[in-house]
C-alpha cells in the first residue's frame, strides 16, 4: 500500500505543469484573501469581490502574480 501511494505521488507530480501550478498557487491566495476580506466585513460593502475569488481565472491571475511577483 505504501508504494502505492508513493507511486501515486509521482506520477501526479509528473502530470503536473507550469500552468497548473500556477492556478493552485493562486487558489490558495484566493482562499486567503477571502478569509481576510470576510473577516474585515469587506463583502459587505463590495459583495462581487466573492465572486471574482471564485472564479478560475481569477485565481490564475492571482498565482501568476504570486509566483512572478517581483
């Protein structure tokens, strides 16, 4: 069973690629920035801010940002 997870775990490594990479990065921003918004009050006042932290694209943008930030 061991082996089989760690073959698992590599062969979803090598299916991995740059472009998901960098969509996973910016969810987890995306998870954070929600949080730290709700928790200010923020979709209160500006509620279509949830939705674009929804969106997958969105998060592309954000993971991009995240990981080419300079």
């Amino acid at each position: 069973m061991k082996l089989l997870v760690a073959v698992l775990g590599i062969v979803l490594k090598l299916l991995e690629n740059s472009s998901m990479r960098i969509w996973m990065v910016g969810k987890v921003r995306a998870e954070e920035l929600k949080q730290r918004f709700d928790a200010r009050g923020l979709f209160g006042w500006a509620p279509r801010v949830r939705v674009w932290l929804e969106e997958r694209n969105f998060a592309f943008y954000l993971g991009i940002g995240e990981i080419y930030a300079v």
